[in-house]
C-alpha cells in the first residue's frame, strides 16, 4: 500500500493561489497515474487533474480547472503537485491525493481541505 501525505490546504480569497503536494512513499517511477480529485459537500467525487504513463505522458483536466489548474511532480522528491490559481468559491472542496502503480495498486490521501471564501 502506498502512503500518501498531502498538504497545502486552506482559506484562500477569491483570486487567489494555493499549492497543494502529495509525498509518495514509493517512487514515481512505479505509478501509472497521479491525479487529484476534490469532493464538495453534497456532491460526488470529481476528477481536477491527472497524469497518466505508458508509453507516452498525457495530462488532463476538468473543464472547470482548465487554464487556472496545473499538475506536476517532482520525482526526486517523489511529490505530486497542484498548483491552483484563480481560485474561486465553486473550488472549495476537500482535495485528494489519488495513486494508481502499474502493479494496479489504488492509493488515496487523507484529503486537504481548500475554502475560497471572502
């Protein structure tokens, strides 16, 4: 099982930045994706950013994030990134840290809650 700490979180101003990481306890080279999702209350589980390898690299996004959201790692640091700018109050939502290895092993963070609220 991979161990996922996530961090970053919190109450940012309509407009405004946050980045949020996600410390892999395994090395990037073993995970096929890396994404984030976020879950607002009373709302289903949403997909805001993803990398996926194979033989080549794709990223996507939701529509909603797209042009204000960026996704990146760093595999020296084995860390998943999202930078987030342009916030707004529709992005708050408790943000997941989501895993999957080529061996088809499924990780989740404990989630960092984002509030965008004046």
């Amino acid at each position: 099982q991979v161990q996922l700490v996530e961090s970053g979180g919190g109450l940012v101003q309509p407009g405004g930045s946050l980045r949020l990481s996600c410390a892999a306890s395994v090395s990037m080279f073993s995970m096929y994706t890396m994404g984030w999702y976020r879950q607002a209350p009373g709302k289903q589980r949403e997909l805001v950013a993803a990398i996926t390898r194979g033989g080549t690299t794709s990223i996507r996004y939701s529509d909603s994030v797209k042009g204000r959201f960026t996704i990146s790692t760093d595999n020296a640091k084995n860390t998943v990134y999202l930078q987030m700018n342009s916030l707004k109050p529709e992005d708050t939502a408790v943000y997941y840290c989501n895993v999957k290895l080529f061996s088809n092993s499924d990780s989740w963070g404990q989630g960092t809650q984002v509030t965008v609220s004046s």
